[in-house]
C-alpha cells in the first residue's frame, strides 16, 4: 500500500478548483427577480419586450400623479412614491387596515439593448406604463482603404 504525501502545491490547486467553480457558479445563476417585500407599500411590476421597446407596467392604484417618480440611468430604472394612508369615513374609526401604504421604492435592472435617452412614462387608471426604446444594433460600415 502506497501512501500518498500532501504537498502545499496540491493544496492550492485543490483551492483554485473550488474557486473556479463557485466563480462560474455565480456568473451563470440566474439573476433574483425584482420582487416588493410582503406587505411593503411597493407594487408589482410586469415587464414586457416588444421588437422596439421594454414595456414596464406597474400598479399603482390611489398614487396621485404628483407623488410619482420616475428615474433613469445608463442601465437602471427607478419608480417611486408614495401611497398616501386613506381616511376612515368622518366619524368612523378604523378596525381593520389590509391596504398598504406609504413610501415605496422599485428598481429594476435594464436589459443592455435599452436606451435610457428614449424613455416615455403615462399614468392612466391606476396603471403606470414606462416605455424604454431599444437601441439600434450597430450595422457597421464598410472602411475605405487609402493607398499610400
């Protein structure tokens, strides 16, 4: 029977390989979804692709214009606002509150075809839609060659 000497040289490499595995690991999982936390005051999004733009629709129903906010840069976009609390009828008192309200906050990651200069936002029934044109693709150009 054979033993079988530990060198620190085979200690590294033993490390590098579990590191280069958990770095591969983590560039190829799958990014976390922009989600509101359970009884936050923020609210859900969809987003959609259409062959020209990203269609971001979020539900904000009861936020006045004037309490939203929309933020954009080279690759995030930002909603905010704030859901103001309803007033129990005059003369009543409160047994039960389920609606949320408050200060809310969602960001969400755009994709790399975005183009932040070309963003158009609309509030209509409660609904909040954020259009993000996509960029171009480049199509190249063919270079002159010069003789010299």
């Amino acid at each position: 029977m054979r033993r079988q000497t530990w060198t620190p040289m085979q200690e590294m490499l033993r490390l590098r390989g579990q590191i280069d595995r958990a770095v591969a690991d983590a560039l190829h999982a799958p990014r976390p979804r922009s989600r509101p936390a359970a009884g936050s005051a923020a609210p859900p999004l969809d987003l959609c692709e259409t062959a020209t733009h990203y269609v971001v629709r979020v539900d904000v129903p009861g936020v006045p214009r004037e309490q939203l906010k929309v933020d954009v840069t080279q690759d995030l976009l930002v909603v905010s606002g704030e859901r103001p609390a309803p007033a129990p009828p005059e003369g009543a008192s409160a047994l039960r509150r389920e609606r949320v309200r408050g200060a809310f906050r969602r960001t969400l990651m755009l994709p790399p075809a975005a183009d932040p200069a070309a963003v158009q936002a609309r509030l209509a029934d409660g609904v909040l839609e954020v259009r993000v044109g996509k960029r171009v693709p480049d199509q190249g150009r063919e270079v002159p060659i010069e003789v010299g």
